[in-house]
C-alpha cells in the first residue's frame, strides 16, 4: 500500500491555484446503448442493424470484441466520423477484430521494467500509467491490456491486472535512484544508468484527469527534481475543449513556480480529418490562402500551446490498415502539423498487441507509404521517422530496397534495414542495424526470421529481461 504523498510548501500554494471543470463528452461507453437502442437518435446510425447483429452474436465468447477492447466514443468524435472513413474505422468495433487473437499481453515486455506499479524505466526516462481510460477509445489501442483490464503475468512470475501510479511511490523512486547516481558519478552503481530526468505522463489519456490530479503530478515531478515532462494525449482529436482557460491558467502558474522544467505535449492525430473540417461533399475548405481550415475548437487548443513558447508539441501515430496507410494523408497531415507548430515526431508501426492482425499494415508498406508522403515535403516537414517497437526498444525502419546487393545471398529482391534508436537501461546497443531479405507481407520481426542477413543489434538473438535474483542464481550455477 502508498504511503501518502505530503506536497512541499511550494506545491501546496501552487495547486491552491488550480481550479477544476467540469466537462461534458456526451461518450458513448459499450455497444449496449447501440443494441438496446439507448444512444441519442443520430447516433445510432454509427452501426448498422447488420453489424450490431454480428457484435451482439460475438457477445460472452472467446471472440467477444469488447472484452478485447471497450467501446467508447465522444459526441465530437461522433460528429467527425460521419464525414470520414478513416475516423470511423479508428473507433468502430468489428468482429474482424478478433478473427485471430494472436499477440502479446505485454507488448515490448514492459513489464520487465516497471520498478514500482505503474511506472515503466525503460529507457533514459519513465513513463507512468495515470488512468485508465481515454474519452474515447482506438480500435487498435497499444495499451489494450490496460484499457481492458486484462490480467498480464509479471516478471516474478504472478498475474495481475496493472496498476497506476501513485506520485508517493513514484517520487520516491526518482529520488532514491538519482541519489544513487550522484553519489556514484553519474551513474547508477547497479544498472549503470544516468539519472532519470524526463517522465512520460500517460496511460489510457492524462487529460481524463482533472486539472488539480494533472496539476498534482506535474508539482510533485517537478519538485523530485525531474528535468522535463510530457503530456501523452489524444484528447485534442476526441475532445479538444478539454484545453480550456482553466488548464492553461494551470500551466501558467505552474511554469511561473518552476520556470526550468520542460514541458512537451505529445499528441496524438492519426488522419487530416481529425482536425481540418470538409464541406458536405468530403473536401477539405481552404482559406484564401489556399491553406486548408482547421475544427474551430481543435485550432484554439493548438493555438493555446503554440502561444506558450516554453512548451513544445509533437504529434506520432501508428500507421493502421484503413485508417492512415495513405501517402496523401500522411502528407497533408504532416504539412498541418507543422503549420500550426507542432512536430512530428514518430509515426510506428503497429505494435503486436493482441489481434494484431486486424490492423497492421506490412512494414514494408507502411515505410513506402511513409516515404512517399514526405515527397514535397519541406525538410523542418520530414522530421518523422517510422518505427516499430520491438522488445529490445524502439527500432526505426531505416530503408528498404529494391535492387540485389551483389554476391550476397538472400537480398535478391532487396533488404530491410533496421536501426535501433532506443535501447533499455544504458542503452548499450542503441545505433546497432539489422538487414533483412524483403518480405512485402511481413507484418511483424516473426515474418523476418527465416532471412536475416546481418543481425548487429540481436533483434533476432533476443532474450527477456532476468530478474536481478535469477542472475545471482545463474551466476552460482556456473561457478
């Protein structure tokens, strides 16, 4: 059980500051209001009476896609998707969902690196899991096992749900294992790790939150002496009145209490027509300028963080089947992005998370789609690299090609190459490559195992994490 967290005197008169709202989503939770015809008229035309009949027979079985993965939608998102396609198969349940239900629990084997419940210490930085939920709900969600509340199995080798952080257990942790690191020159005596400055603020959708909890966890970070902070969201594409006067005025007063600590908001906008508006016939609407119109709400809240020059916004997205593996989508988007001063940052490819199969793209497509979307493109407009988490970290798909390397078996019809970017703990293999003979249906690194040409970074020579008890006993078994 936490102990409870006592705020310093500084945090105290900030958060006495913060003012809460309340917010009014208008979510759709579950399918049940769609099959007992409980959803507000429009609304229920989000499914036909077809594929609420093919949802409800799936209902109780191993194929069951809300156990998969809840329904939710908002009011805002609602209204989007009934000009878009893309925007309704984001958050449109189909049985195609749980046509194979092959994946992992725990994608990237997180849980090998969580020191305290809810924190992950993966990489220089931590990311924590504070709520569980999002106002709305992507089909093929990376954190579906959280969302869900599955059981996942733990590193010692017990089941349970996972659980959110607490800012005692949390800060704790930061301050013990800095203290670690100064008092052994930079680097921690046991995983030779530098201190850990940055934490990820996720889950499910911070933003869920209210103003005080998000306020409370940004003091106490702050003030355990963490370097800069994120913000992961997708609240400004499913309900960006959520960035309000109130949140502003909240990270107003908390940059004035402490001025050198970062701030960066990681959204999340998988498609244009998450942001742009279209006429009645599907079209974006240009200005004068000829420069496409964004949602009025979705602007302001963008428009709310580009005034503020200390924070700084990024947009990632994976790149999912009937979704976004669209060159000229991905172009507009990425043109936008940048317009209004936000970066983009990462696009991925999709993560092996259960019933993987129903939206991944080959990687191979998703790098070509990627590629051809930044062709006239400006260079500040092609920051975004593609990657694709495997377990030893986040591994960009570096170049694909088309043409043989001479004398070398098993590049006849070209290679893959792939690139460590982020490594676990002291990241001792970060910048290590893996080429790979083509395979144009390979959907995940498995599809790639018969055909490994060079393998520096051992994404095929890989092996879980041991606990620090099982190393001691292994080592003995050696001796």
């Amino acid at each position: 059980m936490s102990q409870k967290y006592q705020p310093s005197e500084r945090e105290q008169q900030f958060l006495a500051t913060v003012q809460d709202t309340k917010y009014d989503r208008e979510s759709i939770n579950g399918l049940s209001p769609f099959l007992n015809e409980k959803a507000p008229a429009d609304v229920l035309s989000f499914y036909s009476r077809e594929e609420l009949e093919a949802l409800g027979a799936l209902k109780g079985s191993e194929r069951d896609v809300e156990s998969r993965m809840p329904v939710k939608i908002t009011r805002h998102y609602f209204d989007l998707a009934t000009k878009s396609a893309p925007i309704r198969a984001i958050v449109k349940a189909s049985p195609a969902e749980t046509d194979s239900l092959e994946g992992s629990e725990d994608p990237g084997h997180q849980m090998d690196y969580s020191p305290v419940e809810g924190l992950l210490h993966k990489y220089e930085m931590g990311l924590m899991y504070v709520a569980s939920t999002c106002s709305a709900h992507c089909r093929f969600c990376y954190r579906e096992e959280l969302i869900s509340r599955k059981e996942i199995e733990r590193h010692d080798g017990t089941v349970a749900k996972k659980g959110l952080a607490q800012i005692a257990d949390v800060v704790g942790y930061v301050k013990e294992f800095n203290a670690a690191v100064d008092a052994n020159g930079g680097r921690h005596p046991e995983s030779g790790r530098e201190k850990l400055r940055e934490i990820l603020l996720s889950g499910g959708d911070p933003m869920v939150l209210s103003n005080s909890k998000i306020a409370a966890w940004l003091a106490a970070l702050a003030e355990a002496g963490i370097e800069s902070i994120r913000i992961g969201t997708k609240e400004m594409a499913f309900f960006p009145k959520r960035f309000d006067e109130t949140f502003f005025a909240m990270l107003d007063r908390w940059h004035e209490s402490w001025p050198d600590v970062g701030l960066r908001l990681m959204i999340h906008f998988n498609h244009p027509d998450e942001f742009l508006i279209k006429d009645e016939e599907g079209n974006y609407m240009p200005d004068e300028q000829g420069i496409f119109e964004w949602h009025p709400d979705t602007k302001r809240a963008m428009d709310g963080f580009a005034a503020r020059g200390w924070i700084s916004v990024e947009n990632q997205a994976p790149i999912i089947r009937g979704v976004n593996a669209d060159a000229d989508a991905l172009r507009i988007m990425q043109r936008a992005m940048k317009r209004v001063g936000a970066n983009n940052h990462y696009f991925f490819c999709g993560r092996d998370i259960v019933a993987y199969r129903a939206f991944n793209v080959p990687i191979e497509t998703a790098w070509k789609t990627l590629n051809d979307s930044q062709k006239g493109l400006s260079g500040v407009e092609t920051h975004a690299r593609l990657s694709i988490t495997h377990y030893k970290g986040k591994t960009e798909v570096a170049a694909v090609t088309n043409e043989p390397i001479p004398g070398l078996p098993g590049t006849e019809n070209g290679v893959v190459i792939f690139k460590l970017l982020r490594n676990a703990a002291d990241a001792p293999d970060r910048g290590k490559v893996c080429i790979v003979g083509r395979n144009p249906d390979a959907i995940w690194f498995d599809d790639y195992e018969d055909r490994v040409i060079f393998d520096e970074a051992g994404l095929f020579d890989y092996a879980r994490v041991v606990e620090k008890t099982e190393k001691v006993e292994q080592a003995e078994q050696v001796g």
